[in-house]
C-alpha cells in the first residue's frame, strides 16, 4: 500500500508538473466554425498542443478586421484566416507576417444560370458575392483572372449568403457566384451549371494562414515553434493516418455540430486538400497581392514578397529534422 500510495504522490507530482510547464497561446479563426480549420481543431482535441508543451485557448472571431484587431491589439498571439487580410493589413502598417498556412486551395465552385455556357458568356453579367473585400470577392476575382477576364467586366454585387445568392439566381437578379464545393449540389437541383471548381483552374489560393505578430516572432520565439510544430503535426496525422478516421470525425461531429454521416463526408473531402508542411504557396500568394495592388489606394511599391511572409520559424522546424522525424514515427 505504501508503495502504491508513493507511486501515486509521484504521478499527481509529474503530472502537475507537467500542466503548469505548458505554455500559454491563444489563437483564433476567422469566420464561423468549419472544416477548413481541421488541424487546428485536431491539435487541440487530440493533445497535440499539450504533446508539444503549449496549453492552447481556440477561439473563433466573426470577421477578418475584428481578428486582425484583437492581434494587433495583443489579446491573442495567433489567427488563421485568408491572406487577403493580412495583405491588407500588412500594408497598411501593421507588424504582422503570416507565418505558415495549412490550406493554400479556393474551396468554391463557380455556378451560374443554365443560359450561361463558358466564361467569356460572363461579360456584362452580374455576379454575386457575399460583400466586398471578403473571400467570397477573392474567389471571384481569381477566377477571373484564370479566365482573362477584367474585373471591370462583370459587375459584382453583394447578394448575402449563400442561401440568399442561390435565391437570387433563381429570381433573376444575378447571374452567377461562388459556393462552397459542398454546396454544388443544392445548386444542380435547382438548375444551375457548374462552369468550374475553383481549385482546379487556380492552382494555390492561401485560403488559411497563419499569422502573427512579427515582435511576436522574435520575442516568444519558442512558442511560436511550438505552436507551429503542433499545427504540423496535425496535419500529418490527418493526411497520412488514415487510422485516426473515427477520431478525426468525432472531432468534425463536436466542433461542427453534426451527424456522424456529415463528419464523415467532411473528413473525406478534405484530408486531401491541406498542405504539408504547411508552408505557403508563392503563386497564390502573390496572386493576392496582384489583386489588392490594385484596390485604391495602394501603391506597387508595397508589395514585395517579403514583406507579408515570414517563413524563418518553419524553416527551423524542417531543419532541426521535425518533418523527417514525424514521417519515421511508427504508426500507433
């Protein structure tokens, strides 16, 4: 009995030990809950964070200018969310950088009314968008660009959600938008054709960033790395551990409030699509800034690479051997 009650003092000792060492990080994503923020999610559900030393606090904040704020503002250390509003941010003045990104595909497709064949039939046409400077707009104008189309071509219109457009569409008020790709059959139900899945004719869109301060950076160095490390890993497991399947879709069933059949589909459709290493695509990237160049009231000067991305942290991880190593992990 002693020895049990000796070994239990122990444990209770290491295992406090063990929860006050972790690190503190609070991180947040843009927009409502969704599959897109899948590693960020597993990190957490599954102790990844803590496997890495971090105690983490996952919030979500509704609106790309309101996370950027609270960051900015200090009262969190991280977010995910699209470039465009970092880019915007960045170029506006703001000490941030994105420092790695999990997601560099546009998950939407471009629909339109069955009288409209092929791009070049967009020219004069209305397109809706969710509102202005959203990743509803984004994805529209890189389609256009795909399709060499000016923007000053078409005319976008803010028509609401998704929901909304679809109903907009129907009654004639617009004739075209983009929709998340699991949307694309509600929309072929009601007799609109696809004329193309974004991610197929723009090859990188860095649609979840990592961002942080760049003060951040360079005074919580360690946290940073740590926090980076956890997001990396995660991402491993969901795109190369097929095996975690149910607990990857308990994981979707708790965040997204779903049936187990939605976490499943969810699971399925987008194990693929995430980056690893998470780094961000250049392409993409500078096809952001090609974009928000050319809003009023930027100059061209403002946009060299470099001054958005800030890659050093991962490129520590890759050379102290992390990605090598967690590949050579046996499987559990």
């Amino acid at each position: 009995m002693r020895r049990i009650f000796l070994v239990f003092l122990l444990t209770t000792f290491f295992t406090r030990a063990h929860g006050f060492a972790l690190e503190r990080h609070i991180h947040a994503s843009a927009g409502a809950a969704s599959a897109q923020q899948l590693p960020i999610f597993v990190a957490k559900d599954l102790g990844i964070f803590e496997k890495h030393g971090l105690d983490v606090d996952s919030l979500v904040i509704t609106g790309g200018s309101t996370l950027l704020q609270a960051l900015v503002g200090r009262s969190i250390h991280s977010a995910n969310v699209a470039a465009m509003a970092p880019v915007r941010a960045i170029s506006s003045g703001a000490d941030l950088a994105i420092t790695a990104t999990f997601l560099n595909k546009n998950l939407y497709s471009f629909i339109a009314r069955k009288e409209i064949r092929g791009p070049a039939d967009l020219k004069g046409k209305k397109i809706g968008i969710a509102n202005f400077g959203g990743a509803n707009q984004f994805s529209v104008l890189t389609a256009l660009k795909a399709w060499d189309l000016a923007p000053e071509a078409v005319q976008l219109v803010p028509s609401g959600n998704n929901m909304a457009r679809l109903i907009a569409m129907e009654g004639g008020r617009i004739d075209a938008t983009v929709i998340p790709n699991s949307s694309v059959g509600m929309a072929s139900k009601r007799g609109m054709i696809v004329l193309a899945n974004i991610a197929e004719i723009v090859k990188e869109f860095p649609d979840r960033t990592v961002i942080m301060e760049r003060s951040y950076l360079q005074k919580e160095r360690e946290n940073a790395r740590r926090f980076l490390r956890a997001i990396s890993e995660a991402t491993y497991r969901i795109k190369f551990e097929p095996e975690l399947r149910d607990k990857v879709t308990g994981v979707l069933m708790k965040r997204l409030r779903v049936e187990r059949k939605v976490a499943e589909e969810a699971y399925d459709g987008y194990r693929n699509v995430f980056s690893y290493p998470p780094r961000t695509g250049r392409r993409g990237l500078q096809d952001v800034l090609e974009i928000v160049q050319k809003e009023p009231g930027h100059a061209k000067t403002d946009f060299a690479l470099g001054r958005y991305l800030d890659e050093s942290v991962m490129d520590e991880i890759e050379q102290e051997g992390f990605f090598k190593k967690l590949a050579a992990e046996p499987r559990k």
